[in-house]
C-alpha cells in the first residue's frame, strides 16, 4: 500500500541522485513525512563534506529566514537548494526569497506539504490553495495528489530540470540541454495520514527509485570558487573597427566582462557585485565620472544586470548610444523585447559591435577614475577626523582591500558605497554576492548564513541596521546546528540614510516637511545592537575610529561575530555633495 511515507521517501532519493546537497526545514505535522525521510539519509550536521547519496539538512523555526537560507546554500555552490515546509501561512512566507531567487536565476526547490484533495476547501485547519502560489515567479509548479509515488517521481523529476533550466530528455540516458534561465520551483505534496514512519525503521539512503529526469549540469568553478554553468570565459576576436564603448559589468557579468574590455582597451564600469572589478581596464568612482563624459560615448556593452546608478541608467537610455547586451544563454531578469539592446550572443559578433577602443581611450578614463577615487577618500577621512565618525563611504573604501574571501554587500547605501569606493586594484574580496533580483532588504543575514554554509568558507557581510534589524531572526540557530563562519559589519546611522540622498532629502528640507520624511523614510531607530547580539550568542564589537576598524577587519572571521560601526546619517548629503563637485573639479 502506498503511504505518505512512501512518497516523501521517493521524491527525496530523486532529489539526492539529482545532485541536491542541501535541504533547509522548518517544523511542521503535514511536512512531517519528509521530515523523517531527510532525516533518514542527512549526513552529520558538523560533517564539512556531503558524500554521495547523502545531504545536509538545516533547521530553521522561520519559513522566510529559512527560504533565504536556501538560497543562500544555493547561490554559494551553484547547485539548486531545497526549502521544506508545512501547509497554510508557511507557504507563503517564502515569497520574498522565491521573488528574489526568481530576478536572480537562482535554482531554488520549494517542497510545500499540503492537504489531500478531499480537505481543500472545507474549512479544514492550515488549509489554503496554495498550489500555484508563486504565479509568475516560478518556473514551473506542480501539485501532486495523496499517494501517488509515479505522480509525485514525474512531478520532482520535471522541477528538477526547471530549476536548473533545463527540459528532460526523451531518453533519460543523455544529458538535458539548456532551455531556459535556472530559477525557483515548486513541489506541492498532499500527504494524507499516518504522517509518520511505520514501527519498523527504514535502512538509511531509503528506497531504490527511478531516477529519470532526475540529471544535473556539471557545475565548474573559477579559482575563487565561484560557479560556472554557462559559456566559458568569452575572449574577444580581433576587429578592425573603432568605437568609443564602454563596457558596463551588472551584477552577474563575471570576469568574461573584464577579459572583453581589456582584450579590446575598453572602459570597463564594473558594480562589486559584477565580480569583473579588478580588469586591467576597471575605472574607479566611474558613477561620478559618468554625468561629464556622457557625451564621449559612442557605443555600450552590457554585461550582467546593471542595478546600482541613475548615471549608468541615463547613459543605457541615451537614443543616440548604441547598446548591446551579450546574453550567451537564458536570463531571468528582463522579459524579450522588454530592453532597447541589441541582445547579442557570439563572442566575435559581440566584438565586432564594440570595436577596439581608440588610441588613450581606456587610459583617459582609468586616468580620471584615480584620481577621483584619491580626492573621494580624502574628503571621506577629513569628515571622520572632523569627529563625525566613520562614515559610509570611508568604511567601503576600509573594507574592501580588508576582506580576502567572500563578501555580501546588503542593499541599499552599503552596495552602492562599495561601487564607488572599492578600489579596481589591490587586495580585495574572492567573489562578491548580492541579492539583486528585486534588491530588498529582507533575509540579508539568513542569505549570508546560507552561503557560508554552502561553501564552507569565511563569510562578510556589509549592511546597514535597517537591513540587518530586517533579518534579525536570522541569527537563530537551533541546538546542534552547523555554526558558519559569518561576520556582519553593521552600519549603523540609526535609520534609512539612503532617502537622505534621493528626492526625499529634498522634500525634508522644505518647511513643514521634515519631522514627515523623518519618520516615513528615515525611521529612526535605537535598538541596542550589543544586546541582541548576546540573545542570538553571536560575538559583539562596538567601532567608532578608523584605528579600531582596521583592526577589527583585520581579524580572522571564525563562528558568527558583530562589527557596529557607529555613524551620522545627517551629514550624509553634504558628504555627497562635495564628492559630486570633486569629480566636477576632477574632470575639469
């Protein structure tokens, strides 16, 4: 006879011979058959490594923390993450983290546990029509009715290969070809009851099922261990044609955009989390160059996804600058037709469109670029001597060249300080993640755990304290559970400084207005970071001089530890203000 048991035994053997390592779980009764299935075959959560036909198995009390924890796991070691829950509320809970996973073409696997049929409808308790709950934001998603193993293999089997962006083949023997962007799934199981093993216990690795559909693309990775499921590094053809391009590298582009501006003695404009910053043509300060050199530019190629400037915006939307954006395989972040560029996918194409930069080109702006970059750390450290404390921009410039692993810069003012303090040159992170699908704020410290986790390396994490109270629950791990190695650097200027620099900084400044857009935008806060740290047992340090940053960023980041860096949001426009009119001076 066929049980519940049966069923989640199945479907998380498929899961496991198609290459998932990592399941996260939150409590629930009608998840509970695939709670003891995971449980029969999790490997010891202090093992460091997974062996085959086995996974790690992470516990989490908050289904939105635990969703951004999945995708941390799966956006740290390329290869797609499941998150289990119960019916009802914690279902949706996950939206968030399926938005962002869905922006980010992150293999994401929603295993939602749900009522039979028969209970659907009739008022029964944690009961909702939750299938098909994520709409547009999942690849695919399917209900599989109360006991039913082949529905429930076939059902894994095709979210599988929609995770990875892939279709099942006719014969299972050969591997999947791409067809689309990787990106979130789900997986709604009925289970009726007994949710809960028989009295004989079940050998650990579980039933023997069909693995059909069940492949995974070989995942590679660069020096620095990011993953690499696409083309292999793009290095430009020759031309004869000459253009004044640019090269702007957006969140995702990888070190293919450095090695084609720098092939081609292009500007390369490179956002941190791009991970191309450190091409041999990367321009500094580049967002402040950009509002005065607008009118040199011929042409742009984009690689990755852009988020972070209005200048770099501005320049894209110029109707007199051809763009082209090199797109060698399936993106989830815009819709076709939906962007002006000239979508380009050859490498000698792409080339030929950008033509080699002329004579000077790249050196006038990386020229330019340096000795911004020098004027901006000037005036960033005059306004900290000044006793205003560190300021946002001076603790981006500090951190940078201080981490040598993997750094999360959280939304907000912190990825956008590190894009235009960040050296091009010189020490700096291995790879730099952000969430940059829908860019919010929420799950930062969950994400960040999630990818320590994942790949098992030193963690730092940039956020402000909005971000990081956002997340706070994040912090929580339950007894036995893995401790990753994770530092959060906390700005924290009491309140939402980024509004300071938008419209709103303006609207506050009008008579009447200001006490408003304090409260709406800046929301002020003053919760004792020192304490909540010590609830979560996480190791805390309070910083309010360069001296003693330096030092706290020099330390080894061992088990979960707190940097507050305590700054003044009020003097954040004017800060601003004469780093705009240094990159005026600067470029004359």
């Amino acid at each position: 006879m066929t049980d519940a048991m049966t069923v989640a035994r199945a479907v998380v053997r498929l899961l496991i011979d198609g290459g998932v390592r990592d399941v996260v779980i939150c409590p629930g009764s009608r998840s509970a058959p695939l709670a003891y299935a995971l449980a029969e075959v999790a490997t010891p959560v202090d093992s460091p490594a997974v062996p085959h036909g086995r996974l790690r198995l992470h516990v989490r009390i908050d289904e939105r923390s635990a969703g951004f924890t999945a995708l941390g796991l799966a956006r740290g070691t390329g290869v797609p993450a499941a998150v289990v829950t119960t019916s009802g509320t914690a279902v949706g809970n996950l939206m968030p983290a399926v938005m962002e996973a869905n922006h980010s073409a992150v293999p994401l696997l929603v295993l939602s546990a749900d009522r039979p049929e028969e209970l659907r409808g009739t008022g029964a308790n944690q009961t909702t029509r939750q299938a098909g709950l994520f709409g547009v934001h999942v690849r695919e998603a399917i209900d599989v009715p109360a006991d039913d193993v082949a529905a429930a293999l076939d059902a894994a089997g095709r979210v599988l290969s929609a995770a990875n962006g892939l279709l099942p083949p006719s014969d299972p023997a050969f591997s999947f070809a791409p067809v689309a962007a990787p990106g979130p799934v789900q997986l709604n199981l009925a289970f009726r009851d007994p949710l809960v093993p028989a009295e004989d216990p079940v050998a650990v690795g579980g039933a023997t099922t069909s693995t059909a559909h069940a492949s995974t693309p070989t995942i590679t990775t660069d020096a620095a261990g990011t993953p690499r499921t696409g083309p292999s590094a793009l290095v430009p053809s020759a031309t004869t044609a000459t253009h004044r391009t640019v090269v702007v590298a957006g969140d995702g582009a990888g070190p293919e955009a450095a090695l084609f501006a720098g092939g081609l003695g292009l500007p390369l404009l490179a956002e941190p989390s791009s991970n191309a910053r450190h091409g041999v043509t990367s321009v500094a300060a580049y967002r402040l160059l950009l509002p005065h050199m607008l009118d040199r530019v011929e042409r742009v190629v984009l690689f990755g996804r852009p988020t972070l400037s209005r200048p770099v915006a501005a320049l894209l939307n110029r109707p007199e600058v051809e763009t082209a954006l090199f797109a060698p395989a399936p993106v989830a972040w815009f819709d076709p037709g939906r962007r002006r560029e000239r979508v380009i996918a050859d490498g000698a194409e792409l080339a030929e469109f950008a033509g080699a930069g002329p004579d000077g080109w790249a050196a006038d702006w990386q020229e330019a670029g340096g000795r911004l970059a020098g004027r901006l750390v000037e005036i960033a450290a005059a306004d900290a001597r000044d006793g205003h404390g560190v300021n946002g921009p001076l603790l981006a410039a500090r951190l940078w060249p201080a981490t040598d692993d993997i750094l999360v810069a959280g939304s907000s003012n912190p990825i956008r300080d590190l894009d235009l303090m960040a050296p091009v040159a010189g020490p700096g992170p291995q790879r730099v993640i952000a969430n940059r699908g829908v860019a919010g704020i929420d799950g930062t410290i969950s994400t960040v755990s999630g990818v320590a986790l994942g790949t098992g390396r030193p963690v730092r994490v940039l956020l402000g304290d909005v971000t990081y109270l956002h997340d706070a629950t994040g912090w929580y791990l339950g007894a036995g559970e893995p401790e990753p190695d994770l530092q959060a650097v906390v700005l924290n200027d009491a309140g939402g400084a980024i509004f300071g620099l938008l419209e709103h900084g303006r609207v506050a400044r009008r008579p009447g207005w200001t006490s408003a857009v304090e409260r709406l935008f800046g929301t002020p806060q003053q919760v004792h970071l020192a304490s909540l740290a010590a609830a979560y047992g996480v190791r805390y340090q309070r910083v309010a001089e360069l001296e003693a940053l330096d030092a706290a960023l020099a330390a080894p980041i061992r088990g979960r530890s707190v940097i507050e860096v305590v700054a003044d949001r009020t003097r954040l426009a004017d800060l601003h203000a004469s780093f705009a009119a240094a990159a005026a001076d600067v470029v004359g």
